[in-house]
C-alpha cells in the first residue's frame, strides 16, 4: 500500500469520527485491510477504474462499504495507489489520484 493510501484513508476514518462510533469505525478499517489482503489471492479482483484510463495503467477499484480501493499490479506487486470515502464532495478530494491527470509519484509499501 502507498503511503498516500495509507494517510487517505486515515484522514477519512477521521472525518467519520462525527458521524459513527468507534466500534462501528474500527470494523471499517479492518473490512478494508481484509479486502486488500484479499487482493494477494485475487490480483484481478475488481472493475477496472474508468476514471483513470487516461493513465493507461490498468487501475482497478474495490468497494467496502462507502470506500473506494483504487489498485492496479506492477509485476509481481500490487500496488494500492488510493483508500478514499467515495461520499465526500470530489472537489475537496484534492491529492486523490482521481483527481489528477499526471505522473503518479510512488513509494511501495508491501502489504
């Protein structure tokens, strides 16, 4: 996972603090990590992500709950490039990769 993954979806947890419960949170956190580990057996698990084609990456999303996974493999690895609440108002997702139409920057972390 990037760590722009990681912080991502820390910030969006964080935001939910006003809305749900801990227990309720705590539960989201590990559905989400329980799907990314589930990518290791199931690398092409997921639709492919439409909204990034114009990076010609074969970016793919899964869902947990209200929270969108964005990966894709390179090699032997894959990389989860984005965790976000797909909820929130996509103006204020600034930094989300479905934002931008650049160069990725990316620093691997195993899962």
């Amino acid at each position: 996972m990037l760590a722009q993954a990681n912080d991502s979806v820390k910030r969006s947890l964080q935001y939910l603090t006003t809305l749900h419960d801990r227990r309720y949170l705590l539960a989201l956190e590990r559905a989400i990590r329980k799907q990314i580990r589930s990518l290791a057996d199931h690398p092409g698990a997921g639709q492919f992500e439409l909204e990034l084609d114009w990076a010609n990456a074969g970016y793919r999303r899964a869902i947990v709950k209200d929270f969108k996974i964005v990966q894709r493999i390179d090699g032997n690895v894959i990389v989860v490039n984005d965790i976000f609440y797909s909820r929130r108002d996509p103006k204020r997702m600034k930094g989300s990769i479905c934002m931008e139409q650049g160069p990725l920057r990316e620093t691997l972390l195993r899962l």
